[in-house]
C-alpha cells in the first residue's frame, strides 16, 4: 500500500501563522514524510486568493525536491492558460534535475 500526502498551502486569515514559518513547518512534514515511507507529494495552484492557497508551484516543487530524497512530486493541477508552455518545460526540468527525476505532471 502506498500513501500520498497533499497540500493546497492555505493560510486562513483566522489560523494564520507569518507565510515563511508555515511553508518552513510545511517543509518539514514533507520531509517527515519522506523518511516515513510516503509515496508522494501532491500539489496543486490555484491564483487570486487571498488565504494563500499556493500560485507558484514550481518553486514550491523545487523546494520539496531539495528537502526530500526519494518521494515523488506530483503538480497534479499546473494552469497552463495561464503560463508560457517553454516556461513550464523548462520550470519543471528544472525542478526534475534538482533531485533525481521524481516529478510527475498531470493535468
């Protein structure tokens, strides 16, 4: 069996915490979750919202990337209306190369 973990990286103005101590906490149980066996971590972007549910999600991924050593990284919503298609190409093999092709897109 295997088990994913997601993060949408919402932080509701009622619980809210200072954004680099809660992408830092963040950070941290991605990389709890990769030393316990985690499958993958899933991420999705969502624009103009104000509770801080994630817009760049390529930063985000290379950030895991770095953190983390064997889980998968899975961007399973990337809008691409929204981005330049050479600048996702080049974004995501990036963030592929960072730590050993574990990144997966899906639309």
């Amino acid at each position: 069996m295997q088990y994913n973990i997601r993060y949408d990286l919402r932080n509701p103005p009622q619980w809210r915490i200072p954004f680099d101590e809660y992408y830092a906490r963040f950070l941290d149980q991605v990389a709890w979750a990769d030393e316990h066996g985690f499958a993958r971590v899933i991420l999705s972007e969502h624009h103009f919202v104000e509770d801080g549910y994630v817009p760049s999600i390529f930063p985000v991924a290379a950030a895991i990337a770095a953190r983390t050593s064997r889980m998968r990284i899975n961007l399973s919503l990337v809008l691409l209306p929204l981005k330049h298609p050479v600048q996702v190409a080049e974004d995501a093999a990036i963030v592929d190369i960072i730590r050993g092709a574990r990144l997966e897109l899906t639309g």
